[in-house]
C-alpha cells in the first residue's frame, strides 16, 4: 500500500475509533444506569439536599466543620427522614426514627457494615466494628463468650485503683482554677483498658501523657474521619498519594507493635502458669482449643475492643463530669446516692448495681453526647420500612444523634435531665430512641463493662471533689473524628471535698 493510500485511511481509522469509543462509554453509562435505576426510584421520592452530577451531596462536606454541617442536615430533614444523600454514585438514606432503627438493626438484609468502614481496617483491621460476613459471626461468638458479668465484676478493683490514682493525680489542681479534665481521665481510662482488656499493667499513661502510643491512635481516628467523609480521598490510588496516609502508615506501625508486645507477653505469662484476668489473657486461652484465629486476627481483634472500649469511658466521663460542673443540683444527688450506698466503703460489685441515679447521669451524658453519632449498614436486599421500601445496594445510615436530641421523643431534648432516664420514664419511650450502645444482633458487647468502669470513676471524682463549670450547656460545641468530642475541651474546676466539709461545719 502506498503512503497516500495509507493516509486516505487514516481519518476513517480515527473516526471509526472515536466512534467505538463512544458506543463503548454510552453502553457503558445504560449500563449503569439500568443498574442503578431502582436507586433513582427510590432517591427520587425521598427529600434531601440538591445533589449535583458525579459528586452528589460530597462538597457539602468538604469543610472543616463536618459536624456542624451533618447536624444542619438533621435539622432541616430530620423530622421526615427516611431522607437520602448522595456520596458520589453512593445512596446513602439516613433515617432517625426508631421504628426504623430497631428495623434495620435487626435485619439480616442489613448486616453488613457500610462501605466506608473499609477505612477502618489500617486502624484496626477487618475485625467486630469494621467486619461483617461469617468470619465476623465467629470472631464474634468467641469474643461475646469472654464478655460475661463474671468477668467484668472481676475488673472493679481495677476500676477502683485506677479512678483513685486520677483523684490524687487531680489533688494540685483543686484550687478553683479552671482546666481541661480530659487529659487527665484519658490517661486513666488508657490505663484501665490496658490492664483489663490487654493484660498491660505498666502504660501508666495518667502520669505520662505524651506516650506514642496514645498520640498515633488519636492521628489514625483523625485520618479515618477525614477519608470517610471526603470522597475524593476514598480512592485508594489517590489517598496513597497524600500526607495522610504517610502519617496513617507510621501510626499503624506504632500500634500494632504495641499490641503485638502485650499479645507475645500474655503468650509468655501462660507458658509461666500465670492465671491472668484480663480479656487477652482469656481470648489467648479461648484461640488455643478453637485454633479461630491467626496472629494477625488477634491483633486485629483485641486492639479494637481495646479501642471501642477506651474511647467510650475517656469521651464519656469527660462530658460526664463536664455536666455535673455545670448542673450543680445533678452533682449533689449523685453524690449523696453515692453516700447513702456506699458510706465511705470502697467501690465494689453490690454497690454499683444501687447507683440507680449515677447511673441515669451516665445515660443522660450518652444521649446528648452519643459517642457514635452514626451508624452504617449497607443492605444486601430490599427492606421495607414503615414510611417506603429501600432498595438494594443503598447504604443506610442511623444517626444517632438525631434520634437522641429529637423533640418528638424527648421533652427540652437539649437539656440535662437525668430523671428521663428512670424506669417509669423509660417504659413510656420506644426503646430504640435511645441506643448508644447500637443494637440487634450487631450491638455492643461491651455495654455492662463501660457503665461499670463509668460509674466507678465518677463515683471516685465526686468524692473526692466538687466540680464547678462556669460553660453554659449551649455553649458546649461539638466536633467529631468518628466519636463526638467538645471543641473547646472539658474545662472545669475543682475544689477539695476535705475543704467543703471543713466549711459545711
């Protein structure tokens, strides 16, 4: 063939390739279409904010202030949800009504985590928060096995030592000047969970703060927040590009080292003879007749209970004693229970199933501060609710914090009032109104552990001190890395219960 003839070819060559190309991309895009044509349907007749082509609802969070953004949402949809979002191509149907939460949390449609908990797994691996399928089922049934009131009663002295170093550790600040009580209850609570749940007797992260260990977990919730939310960092190829996951890869090294040291640790103490209680102690002893886990699962596996279990008592009885700084009259009660119940005893198992009021405070500081606002499932099949039916391959998301704060199930729902939560109060509200904890199959194990440990630690903290705050709750804002925090932090004072007594005389 000569050139000239060769060069004739070339423009239908050219036009026939444009042309192909074409036919494939719009063969393609009815493709998708087609298959996502139910989730049109539904998306279509649910209200929700206006979503744009290719990235949907996604710039709505493209901000700083992600939680303020979210609660803006629920405020103006939530109280005719189910309503839908999009995350990019994702459907997303966010729901706050608790017939629908109990539906969900109950449905074998719904048992399946949300994709985004996939960026949960450099955190802590494809385990009981982030996990779904058979594996999960039965890393979960050994798991639950170990998590029995017997087991948890044999951590209250624990509870007990630990909350009682935090109240000498507290002892020079009791002067009436104001500071951020956090620092120093997530020290204790590090402390706590490392001997109960890792066999780790010697973090002594109340005295020394600025342990890597702590400072790597606190990057990894940040860097998994920000992924989640973010949908142009949800492709892998591009999020390996960032300083994001460079940071995340130096952090993932740090924990799981640490973890692997208290499991290899454990290891030994069970080849010494040593009969340890702690929840690794026991899962070790489980794993070597039920051969159910590898290392790497276990690692996997005691660090997220480790984790769930620390953030809840760190969060929660910040805001707790937060809250009793600002309600002075909630405070007294409390106290006064503790003293009716306990006198000037110890803490101990019969005690603290009688501090029905601490206990309400506990509940109280739950609802307002949930310590996960949301919830995701992704349905692996339709699911009627009582409002429409949700289709396939959408991902539902409960959130929790508007279900808590909504005025159609609780009266001031933004303000402090314990008393909702005593048990004549509780049988007039549907039970999923208030779930903290999740629920249904999924829900949390270790639910009896954190009100435990929770109640333990406030019950030393108001013994020894009265709180003052002068915050006003409205003024408290909120952030969120995955856990709801305080943007301004938990800024109390102290003065000693010795001193106050001394004046009541």
């Amino acid at each position: 063939m000569s050139t000239r003839a060769f060069n004739n070819y070339v423009p239908l060559f050219r036009d026939f390739s444009v042309a192909l190309i074409s036919v494939v991309l719009i063969a393609s895009l009815v493709k998708y279409l087609l298959n996502k044509r139910r989730l049109f349907v539904v998306a279509a007749k649910l209200p929700g904010p206006t979503a744009y082509p290719i990235v949907g609802n996604a710039l709505i969070f493209a901000s700083d202030q992600l939680f303020e953004r979210i609660v803006g949402i629920l405020e103006l949809y939530g109280n005719v949800t189910p309503m839908r979002l999009w995350m990019g191509p994702k459907l997303c149907i966010v729901i706050t009504e608790p017939r629908d939460i109990e539906i969900v949390l109950h449905s074998p449609q719904s048992s399946t985590k949300g994709s985004h908990y996939r960026f949960f797994y450099p955190f802590i691996g494809n385990g009981l928060i982030s996990g779904s399928g058979k594996t999960w089922k039965a890393h979960r049934k050994m798991v639950s096995h170990l998590f029995t009131q017997r087991t948890f009663e044999a951590f209250v002295a624990t509870f007990n030592n630990r909350s009682t170093e935090l109240v000498r550790k507290l002892k020079p600040l009791a002067n009436g000047e104001v500071f951020d009580i956090f620092h120093y209850i997530e020290g204790c609570t590090i402390d706590i969970c490392c001997e109960t749940i890792m066999g780790h007797s010697s973090a002594n992260a109340l005295t020394n703060p600025n342990y890597e260990f702590i400072h790597h977990t606190a990057q990894m919730y940040q860097i998994t927040y920000d992924r989640m939310l973010k949908a142009w960092l949800h492709p892998d190829w591009i999020f390996r590009m960032t300083a994001r996951h460079r940071r995340q890869q130096r952090a993932k090294s740090v924990i799981n080292d640490f973890t692997e040291r208290c499991i290899e640790s454990r290891r030994q103490e069970t080849r010494d003879g040593v009969i340890g209680v702690s929840i690794l102690h026991k899962l070790l002893a489980a794993n070597e007749d039920a051969r159910e886990l590898n290392d790497e699962e276990l690692r996997d596996e005691i660090y997220t209970v480790y984790i769930a279990a620390q953030d809840t008592l760190a969060l929660t009885s910040s805001f707790a004693v937060l809250m009793m700084g600002i309600h002075e009259s909630v405070q007294d009660k409390a106290r006064n229970e503790v003293k009716e119940v306990l006198g000037d005893n110890d803490v101990d198992v019969e005690g603290l199933s009688k501090l029905k009021y601490v206990e309400m405070v506990i509940k109280e500081t739950l609802r307002l501060f949930p310590v996960g606002p949301l919830l995701g499932r992704r349905l692996t099949g339709e699911l009627k609710l009582d409002k429409c039916v949700l289709p396939k391959g959408c991902e539902v998301v409960m959130a929790l914090y508007g279900t808590h704060r909504s005025p159609e199930y609780w009266d001031q729902p933004d303000e402090f009032i314990p008393e909702r939560f005593s048990s004549e109060n509780v049988s007039k509200r549907h039970p999923y109104a208030f779930v903290p904890f999740s629920g249904g199959p999924m829900g949390c194990i270790g639910k009896n552990y954190a009100i435990m440990a929770l109640k333990t630690m406030l019950v030393n903290v108001i013994r020894g001190y009265v709180i003052k705050s002068d915050v006003a709750l409205k003024d408290v804002k909120l952030r969120t890395d995955i856990s709801v925090r305080s943007v301004h932090g938990y800024r109390v004072s102290l003065s000693s219960r010795e001193k106050q007594r001394d004046v009541d005389e």
